[in-house]
C-alpha cells in the first residue's frame, strides 16, 4: 500500500515532456515558462528552458534572464511604461516623459511611443553590446496567449530591466490612454517574457514610422517562428 502513491507519480514524471522533467542536484535552478504562455511560445518553450542563466543586480529583480543555446537573449520580467517620444507626452500623465528616444529615424525624429512598438534595455550601452544586441534590433514578446513584436528603441536606468512603449503594452492587451488623452502611468506583468534577437535590425526598415511598423511586424514574426 505504501509503494503506491511513489508509483504514481513516477509514472506521472514519465508522461511530463522531456523539458520539464527535473534534473540535477537541489542547488540546479531551471527556468520554466509560465504554463499560461507555453502554447504561445511553442517549440521556443523548451529552448527558454534550457537557457544559461546571466546573473543581474536589476532592481526589482527580473524572474530569469538567460541566454539560448542559439544565441537569442531574453528576460522573464514585469514590463512597466515608457512614453519616451510620444509627441502628446509633455502633460498626459508621466513625470518621466521625455521628447527623445535613444533610437532616431534617418530625419533624426523619435519613435512614437504611442505608435511604434519599442522596448527598453538598460545602461551602459555596453550591456547589451555585450551579447551583440545594438538599437534597432527585434524581439518577441509573450505575455500569456498574448504574442507582440518590438524594436530596441530606448535604453533606460542601469538599476532594471523590462518596460516597453505605449504601443507595446498595447498589443500586449494592456491601454495605456485614457479617452481624455491622458496616460494611465502603470505596467503590467508579471510573467512578460521578452525574447530579443541579437544583429536582427537594419537600419533600411526605418524610413519613416508607417514603415518601421510594418518591418517590426514581418521580420519579428519570421525571427519568432524560426525560433520555434
């Protein structure tokens, strides 16, 4: 009678998929998806599992930042608000708004926040140069059964990581603007996975925000679908 609920779940480990079975001693420490976003993620699931952790000081501290075996870095993170460049901006609702973003377009304007899906990697630029990620590159971002392409726009406080533009939270099921105009100044998360595709970007897809949008949407669903 005592052998019966170990032989449970044993056969129960048994029918897990490969990447989620348990391994190593007790000090290992795996990343695991959260299981609302599995079937978003796809075949990407187990290689996010399977990632080599970056340790980080960010505050408040991300859920995982790792690095896939193909190269691809990605963080497990809240996603707060960045407004940067949004042209309505200067009194909606931020105290943090600024005209400029770090990301210029050939006629040295800002990408809209409201318009341009973008997401943000901290200071000094050499932290992400470091795993070859430069402005302008794509991402994916999953949030649940929520599925949104970004760019590398903004650099933001070298103390955290995870916060993306008006137009991301967006996509991502989340409005930021009120109908007066104003902006709700809040995040969203937990459990937003950012998945960043390092030397994706080209500067030919920036000529203007109509077609920055359009490149965002086609090159990162082709980065994520390869991924899968």
């Amino acid at each position: 009678m005592g052998d019966v609920p170990v032989l449970t779940l044993l056969n129960k480990l048994d029918r897990l998929p490969q990447w989620l079975t348990i391994s190593g001693g007790p000090e290992e420490t795996m990343y695991q998806p959260d299981p609302g976003a599995v079937p978003t993620l796809g075949g990407a699931a187990p290689k996010l599992a399977a990632a080599a952790a970056i340790p980080n000081n960010f505050h408040p501290a991300p859920n995982f930042i790792g690095k896939l075996e193909s190269g691809e870095i990605f963080f497990d993170s809240s996603l707060e608000l960045d407004t940067d460049g949004w042209p309505d901006g200067e009194h909606a609702g931020d105290p943090d708004w600024q005209p400029d973003t770090s990301l210029r377009l050939p006629d040295h304007s800002s990408l809209d926040a409201n318009t341009i899906p973008y997401f943000v990697l901290p200071l000094p630029p050499s932290w992400p140069a470091q795993f070859g990620i430069q402005l302008g590159d794509y991402a994916a971002v999953v949030f649940g059964q929520k599925l949104a392409f970004a760019i590398f726009g903004d650099r933001g406080p070298r103390t955290k990581i995870g916060e993306g533009s008006i137009a991301l939270l967006r996509r991502l099921g989340e409005e930021r603007i009120r109908p007066d105009g104003t902006v709700r100044n809040a995040g969203m998360g937990p459990r937003v996975i950012t998945i960043v595709f390092p030397g994706s970007g080209d500067l030919s897809d920036r000529v203007d925000q109509r077609m920055l949008v359009e490149a965002i949407d086609q090159k990162g669903s082709n980065l994520f679908n390869a991924l899968k």
